[in-house]
C-alpha cells in the first residue's frame, strides 16, 4: 500500500495565486509542491537542474523541515516511520 499521498492537486479547484491571502496562498503552494514533485515532471527535470539548483532545493526543503516540525514529526510525517527514532 502506498504510504504517500498527493490528493489535494486532483481534488482541488479554487484560485491558483500567489498574493491575494493566506489561504489563497497555502493552497497554490500546495498545488504547486504536489504538480512539481510528479513523477513524469521530475524525471525530467532532475537531467536539467543543475548541481547548484539540486542543492538549493534540498536545502531549501530541509530548512523548512527542520524549523517547523519535531523530530518526532519528521520521522512520522516525512519519513513514514511509524516507529519513533
């Protein structure tokens, strides 16, 4: 059974914006995260991003995991641990 889901981008059909207010703006962020991590859409990407823009994303996307959960949360959340470290 698949442990990750992306359900939000098929279900979802308000505005897609950035700006206009805050829930506007969390769910086009929403949006955007589960377009960008497609599968089909990363397998080409991942060949045209450079060193530097792989990096960026990595730590861009660690820094946020890192600042807004627990480490009990990451591992649950993110890393689909169902037991504790």
């Amino acid at each position: 059974m698949a442990q990750h889901a992306h359900t939000f981008v098929e279900n979802y059909d308000g505005m897609v914006g950035f700006g206009l207010n805050r829930e506007t703006d969390e769910s086009t962020v929403i949006y955007y995260l589960q377009k960008f991590a497609d599968d089909a859409l990363m397998n080409v990407l991942r060949h045209r991003m450079t060193d530097e823009d792989l990096e960026t994303l990595f730590e861009s996307i660690s820094a946020l995991l890192r600042k807004h959960l627990s480490e009990e949360e990451y591992h649950l959340l993110f890393l689909k641990e169902e037991d504790e470290p």
